[in-house]
C-alpha cells in the first residue's frame, strides 16, 4: 500500500511538473485558426494570408495573449525543457509582430511603413517580456538565433515578419512537443515554393532569407557549416537532382538571392 501511495504521489509531481512547463498558446492558436487563410490549399503553410480586418476586431484577445506572456519571469522560462522555450518565443514573435501592424492598419501597405530609414519596427521596443520592454529584434537576434541553446535554423522558417517574402504563418501555434515536427514542416513548404527557391541553368536562386542570415545555416547544426551543404540536404524540396545536388555542395552552381517583397501579408 505504501509503494501505491509513493507512486501515485509522484505521478502527481510529474503532471504537475509538466503542466508547469507548458505555457498556454490557445488563444494565438484560436487567433491564427480564424485569421490565417491558406492561399494554396493544395501546400498547407507554403503561402499565406493574415485577414488583419477581422483580427481587428479581436484585438482584445490578442492583447490578453500578450500579457499572459508578459507575465511570465524569466526564471520560470528557463527551467522548461528547450523546445518548449523555443516554441514560446516563435509565438511570442509572431503574435507581437501582428500586434505592432494593428497600430498601424489599415494605413499601412508594408511593416516598414510603420517605422522609417532611421527608425526600423523591427528595432522598436514595444514587447513587454521578462519583466523589460524590447523589440522585436531582441527575440529574433537575441533570443532565438542568439542563442546557442537553440542553435536551430529551422527558426528562420518559423518567424513571421508580416511580408509576402517571410516564410508562411502557421496556422496554429507552435507547441513544444511538436515543434520538431512543426518546423520541418515550415522549411519544406518555404523550400518547396518555386517563387521563393529555383533552379535557373546552373544557378540555383534562393529567397534573401539565405543571404541576410547565412550564418545560422552555417553555424553546425546537423554538421552542416556551409549554406550549399544546408541546400543540398534539402535537395528534394528544392527540386534538385542527385547530380545537382552534388554539383552544389561543389560550387558548379552559384547561388542567387530573390529580392525580398516587403509588402504586407494581407488578404486582399
């Protein structure tokens, strides 16, 4: 009897535990269910479009997400497992980034309108998270990329910045146990769009995302330290043959870089 009651006091530690190591996504996740619209359907997550009018309207949940985030301290964030950090921030990202464009819509055509030459919204502290007032550069840079914790490309396809060029916002939030699984998801689609990434003679042009952060695809993960060693793993996506692969990883084919469209990622 006594073992019993060991055990079943220690699976209650456990589903405590981890309950607190969960942070509760559901309203971003109901957010991005409602507002986010596939633009092809036969791609999930390829290409798609945020309807800021009616996020508009929800503002006020939005805006409770975001403090649900604000209250949480940092000392608690570090003591989750990696991946549920992780997820946590991408979301944090991308709910805040269409928090910042809602300051500014309908009178916006691009993120960029919101700020000026000097003055990037990207670089605008406006983010209330551990207890300070950062940007959304701090959590891209500073967090995410920044940090060696993560060391995770893949982020890159995560992180929405409200333009048509980014990668595509997910239509549900990212959660911890599924994030592997999550963005290998968003890379292939990103990788898969022929808008974004082709082959063109024996040059394979690839979106600026690749040129602007080369150094997260270079910085070792899955042993790879060279961004035509990173394409070249991602060959199939990419539509590349064997030989093509193979001609990449040894510099036959240059690599170009897409101009990036800044325009907002609205549904038209």
């Amino acid at each position: 009897m006594l073992r019993l009651i060991i055990i079943f006091c220690l699976s209650l530690l456990f589903i405590q535990t981890s309950q607190a190591d969960e942070f509760d996504h559901s309203i971003w996740d109901d957010l991005l269910k409602s507002h986010v619209v596939n633009l092809n359907e036969d791609q999930p997550n390829q290409a798609t479009a945020m309807d800021y009018d009616a996020l508009s309207v929800n503002q006020t949940a939005l805006q409770n997400y975001l403090e649900q985030v604000s209250k949480i301290s940092k000392s608690d964030f570090d003591n989750w497992p990696v991946d549920e950090r992780l997820a946590f921030l991408l979301n944090v990202y991308n709910a805040a980034t269409a928090q910042l464009v809602l300051t500014a819509y309908p009178d916006i055509k691009s993120i960029r309108d919101i700020g000026s030459f000097f003055n990037s919204p990207f670089r605008k502290d406006f983010i209330s998270l551990f207890g300070e007032t950062i940007s959304l550069d701090d959590i891209e840079k500073g967090m995410v990329t920044g940090d060696d914790n993560y060391n995770d490309p893949r982020a890159h396809f995560a992180l929405n910045c409200a333009s048509i060029s980014c990668p595509a916002l997910r239509r549900e939030a990212y959660s911890g146990v599924d994030l592997n699984e999550q963005l290998n998801e968003q890379m292939r689609a990103f990788l898969v769009d022929r808008s974004r990434n082709q082959l063109e003679g024996n040059t394979l042009r690839v979106s600026k995302i690749f040129d602007w952060y080369d150094d997260d695809f270079e910085s070792g993960w899955m042993n790879i330290e060279r961004l035509e060693d990173f394409l070249a793993l991602n060959a199939d996506a990419l539509g590349l043959s064997s030989a093509q692969s193979d001609a990449l990883k040894a510099g036959d084919i240059k690599i170009r870089y897409f101009d990036y469209d800044w325009s907002l990622n609205r549904l038209r």
